[in-house]
C-alpha cells in the first residue's frame, strides 16, 4: 500500500480492511492516548509517532501496534544523552 501525498488516517484504515475482511474496527491514538481523528492526513504525523489499534470480526482481542511513519528516526539514534521516547517528544 502506497502512502499518498494527500492521504488520511482514514484512507490507511480502509486499506487494511481491504487487505483482511476480518478487521472489524481501527482506530488511532497519540503516544500519550488521544484519538486522532480519521481526518488527519498521514503526512502531517511524519515525525510524530502513533498507535494504531485494530479490532478482529473473528476474535475478542484487539491488536495494537506503534506505527512511526519517518524511516530515517530512530529512538536511540546518536545521542547517547536519551534514554527514552518522551526524551524525543
């Protein structure tokens, strides 16, 4: 799935309920636990890490992964100064 200049949080949830019929709800919070609206265009979240949470139709667990959208950041890159994430953030 290829990440438009102009798509939305919205867009990626339909593509991977596209992918799998089993996904029956995806939703996205900040690192801190908001919800972040459908609306937001992907590249506005380019250095700012998110959660995506992703409800089966088969299955009563929901799976949640952490989704950084920038390959070149890294959370221990060169400063050995941080220690964590919220060091970052």
């Amino acid at each position: 799935m290829q990440c438009g200049v102009n798509q939305t949080l919205k867009d990626l949830a339909d593509g991977l309920k596209n992918s799998n019929q089993n996904i029956k709800d995806i939703t996205f919070y900040t690192i801190d636990g908001a919800v972040i609206p459908k609306s937001e265009v992907l590249k506005h979240r380019d250095n700012l890490p998110f959660i995506l949470n992703m409800k089966r139709g088969d299955a009563n667990e929901a799976y949640t992964y952490a989704v950084n959208l920038n390959q070149s950041f890294s959370i221990v890159h060169d400063d050995k100064d941080k220690k964590s994430e919220e060091a970052y953030l």
